[in-house]
C-alpha cells in the first residue's frame, strides 16, 4: 500500500510540476486533518491556477503524516494579494500563517512531500 501511496504521490507530483504561476504562498498552522477542499474554502474568492487539486499540495513529514503545511498556486495578482492577506486568520481552531513563496520551492514540495527536509526561498 505504501508503495502505492508512493507511486501515486510522485504521478502527482510530476504532473504538477508541469503547472506554473507567479502567485506561490506557502501555508503554514494548518490544522492536520484539513484536505485541499478545506484549504480552497479557507481561500475562499482568490482564484486558483488550476483545479484544486493541482494547485494546493499539502506537504508531509518523514512519517507519512501532514505536516501542517502546504503550497497554493494562484491564478493572478489580486487573489495572491487577496491570500496574503488571510495571514493570521482562523481555520477552525487555528490560526494560519500565510507567506510569500515561488515555483521552486512548489516543485520541491510536490516531489519531496514526504520529507521534512526542505530548504525555502522566502521573497519577503
């Protein structure tokens, strides 16, 4: 199964490695159990770059288990401004941390999300 888990993860992640946007934000605080629907929701008005799935990755630790993080692509200038400025806002019983990021560090995060070994380039 976990192969499989595995294999299933790198397709999606090759594929959204195909994806490309300006508009990059990395998410942190995020609940656990919180599932890309509940992360487009949060976003509620900013456009995506593509379908959900394909522009929000959640990211996981070494474990398998979410890390309280993800990535979210944007579609243009004024969503990403519109989620930037979600930063510090509540989701369910916890605040989210929302910053700046770019494709690199999207990229990394799609094809690693199994490990807790990143290495960000913050734009702030």
């Amino acid at each position: 199964y976990n192969e499989y888990k595995s294999y299933l993860s790198m397709a999606e992640g090759d594929y959204k490695n195909t994806l490309s946007s300006d508009f990059v934000c990395w998410v942190r605080g995020l609940p656990y159990s919180v599932n890309e629907d509940e992360i487009a929701e949060f976003f509620n008005g900013c456009r995506l770059a593509g379908s959900v799935e394909n522009s929000i990755t959640i990211t996981y630790n070494r474990s398998g288990r979410p890390s309280g993080e993800c990535f979210v692509l944007f579609a243009d200038q004024a969503s990403f401004n519109s989620a930037l400025a979600m930063h510090k806002q509540s989701l369910g019983k916890r605040y989210i941390e929302v910053f700046q990021s770019d494709m690199q560090d999207y990229r990394q995060a799609s094809r690693k999300s199994d490990s807790c070994e990143y290495e960000f380039h913050f734009l702030n």
